[in-house]
C-alpha cells in the first residue's frame, strides 16, 4: 500500500488529475491498483498495488502525471481483503 501526501491544489496540480484518473482506472482495469482513496480534505491518497516487488511499484508511482506534486511511502501489505475480491462477478448471459 502507499500512502501519498498531496501538495496544494495549484491550477498546474489540477491540470494534472484527468491524466492521473485515467492512468488510475488503467492500472485498475489491469489489476495493478487494487483500490484508490482519496481523504474528504484531499490532502492524501492511499493506493493499494499488486506488483512483483518495490522496483516495479516505483516504476508505476514515477509513470502518475502528479509524480512532481506528492511525497509517498510504501507500507507493504500481508493482505488486502475487500467485498470486490470476495464476489464473482456477475454474468448477464
């Protein structure tokens, strides 16, 4: 998992997040990000990855459009459990 601190909302920083969302709902649909949140403030975001180990978790941190505009660490994880993970997905055939 990392956790990531935001820097100020600066219109260059805003510009940002519409590459970012659609490099996130990428890495999503790949199964790379397991899940994305960002605090009610929006001063911090905790991502939660599956990579092989920490060199291919950075090379996926230093490809996010706001690289220049956070600081992060890296807790790694035993587990993730989530409803997502749990259920099959549902089939409409």
């Amino acid at each position: 998992m990392v956790e990531i601190n935001l820097a100020e909302f600066t219109a260059e920083f805003v510009a940002l997040i519409p590459a970012q969302r659609i490099l996130i709902n990428q890495l999503l649909a790949k199964g790379v990000v397991l899940s994305y949140s960002l605090t009610d403030d929006r001063s911090k975001l905790w991502v939660v990855f599956v990579c092989k180990n920490k060199a291919e978790l950075i090379k996926h941190l230093d490809s996010f459009p706001i690289i220049n505009f956070i600081q992060y660490s890296i807790h790694p994880l035993m587990f993730h459990n989530s409803m997502e993970l749990m259920m099959p997905a549902i089939s409409l055939n």
